[in-house]
C-alpha cells in the first residue's frame, strides 16, 4: 500500500535568515510522498532571492501582503496531500517528522498535534520553556471547545491536518489576520477526533519579531506590544470561532470569551501595566465579576489554585499601576501570565 501524499506548506513573510534551514528540513525528511510547497506573504528582505534558489525543486507562490490567512488560502488551493502541514518559515522539522506522524494517523483523525523544541535563532534549546506547548493532554476537546473555545494544541508548525476536513473549511476568513492555525486547530475536532502524538518533531524558533514571550532579553518597550498583542489575538480568535460555529450549526457557548480566566487574567494585566495599549476595541471592557465567575467556573483549575488566581486577580485590580510597573521592571509579570 503506497504512503499517503502529505503536503508541507512553508509559509514565509520576513523570515529570509530562517527560510532556507526550514525549506531544507521539509525537503531532506525520510518519507517518500512528499510535496514541498513554499509561499511568500510580500517580504521586503532577501527571502524572494532565496525562493528563487528552490523554484526548480518545488512550486514558489507570491502574494501581496495579506497576512497568514490570504498566504495560507494561497497555498491550500494548490496542494494535492491528504495530510496537510503549515510549517512557519522561522520553524524546522525534524528529520524524521513525517514519518513519525504519518505512522500515529488514523483514520478517524481530524488533527494531530505533536511537540516542538523551543530554540533561538541560533539553534539552541531555550532552558526557560524547553518544549512548546508545556503539556499536551487527553483533555475532553470538545467540552472545553463548548465552554471556553480553547483546548491545549500545539502553534502551527505542530499541527498535521486532514485535507477533506479542510476543505470543508477552507477558504479561511481574510479579515481573521491572527492565528489561522488555531482558527483551524478549533474547527477540525467537530469533523473527527483530534489525536496526541507525545514526540518531538519539530524545533519552534523563538525570536524578537514573532511576539513570543518566552524569548529571553525581552526590553520593557517590547512587552507593551506583547500583552495587547496576546489579549486581542485572543479576543478576536473567539469572535471568528463564534462566527464559523454559528455559520455551522455548532452548539458552543455565546459567552466563552469571558470564561476563559486565564485570558482575562492577561487582560487585566495589560490594562493595569500599560492601560494606553489596552486593545479596548477588539477586547472590550474588562468585567471583573465576569473573571471572578470565570476563575471558579474553570473546571480545569484546581480548588487551590482557583483560590490562588481570584486572590491575585483582586490584588492586580486594586493595585495603583504604577506599583504595578514598578514591580514587572524588577519581576517582569509576562512569564507568569
């Protein structure tokens, strides 16, 4: 029986010091069906001169910049696998990455999600947060996704996705320009089940240009983009999950995007440290009885720590901002949100 076709998408804005070791990982894997597909989001730097290098070995596509979801839409439209890989141009597979997850599949699989290594740009594993995500569950997905509209899943590079169940969802939303991947990673369990492969595959580069917090050496300036960052991604990720749920008939909760205490909690945060980047707009006010609820509603936290977490959350609220300020310079609170 001949190996599934898997597609391994590169998709690229920017990311030139990155793109030839990731283009490099897909093409040099240990399986023998495999289509390498790279696509370019508009770059501005020398990531155009080395597309051109690899035109003669794989297909090169080119957008206007359009954002992860147009450059994604692009590409889907001209693979041809039954398994489908988005790869971040920053990332790299391991050498032995497709066969590992195409020997994990399984026929009712909708989404597979693996580890990745969490590494600098020069390669090396990052001590802090050595392994994206930290703990890969056998959580009740679609509980979660009807309370919170959040389940534990790996960032895109981690993600392996049934090409059928994907083009019943596909195109994706232009005006979604956050997280398309978790758009996706959200939608596919509802068409099959979603199955934990608890290996390392890939290696995640962590840098100053892709909004990770876990990247080390972080100035104060850079964190006031990061938490508004992670609040409207978060805000705006919920409305089109609500909107795509809505559009199919999926029975999930209105009201998730205030349950999620976690989420709320980097709300609050952002809106004491820095309130002049609070993203108001995309996140609206912030309910503090609606977090309060949401803590002890929580049913993945513990009694203890939902105690914890409604006591800090009271602390943050009344603690004048400056206070505040003055204690992320010295313990910067981005590692603990």
């Amino acid at each position: 029986m001949n190996p599934p076709l898997v597609s391994l998408i590169v998709d690229n804005y920017n990311y030139g010091r990155f793109l030839k070791r990731s283009l490099d990982s897909c093409l040099n894997q240990d399986y023998p069906n495999l289509e390498v597909i790279a696509v370019d989001d508009g770059s501005s730097d020398d990531s155009l001169e080395i597309l051109k290098s690899y035109e003669s070995r794989i297909p090169v596509f080119h957008t206007k910049r359009c954002g992860q979801t147009g450059a994604l839409n692009l590409s889907f439209e001209h693979c041809h696998g039954s398994l489908v890989l988005f790869l971040d141009a920053d990332d790299y597979l391991l050498p032995h990455a497709v066969e590992e997850f195409t020997k994990a599949w399984r026929p009712d699989t909708s989404v597979l999600h693996y580890y990745l290594m969490n590494v600098n740009p020069a390669g090396e594993v990052i001590p802090q947060h050595p392994i994206v995500p930290r703990c890969l569950s056998g959580e009740s997905v679609m509980e979660a996704l009807h309370d919170y509209g959040y389940y534990t899943w790996s960032p895109q590079s981690g993600c392996v996705f049934d090409a059928k169940i994907l083009k019943k969802l596909f195109p994706l939303p232009v005006d979604h320009w956050l997280s398309a991947d978790a758009h996706l990673s959200r939608l596919c369990p509802f068409f099959g089940e979603r199955t934990l492969l608890p290996k390392v595959l890939a290696c995640k580069t962590t840098h100053d240009a892709n909004f990770s917090p876990d990247y080390h050496g972080f100035e104060e300036s850079f964190s006031k983009k990061i938490l508004p960052y992670r609040v409207s991604k978060h805000a705006v990720s919920i409305r089109f999950f609500l909107k795509a749920c809505a559009e199919r008939g999926f029975a999930v909760n209105p009201n998730m995007w205030r349950r999620s205490s976690f989420f709320l909690f980097c709300g609050l945060a952002c809106l004491k440290l820095w309130p002049k980047f609070y993203p108001r707009e995309a996140a609206g006010d912030f309910p503090l009885v609606q977090c309060l609820i949401g803590i002890f509603e929580d049913y993945r936290l513990r009694p203890r720590a939902r105690l914890r977490r409604a006591a800090t959350v009271l602390l943050v609220y009344a603690t004048p901002g400056w206070i505040l300020r003055a204690l992320y310079a010295r313990f910067p609170l981005v590692y603990k949100v």
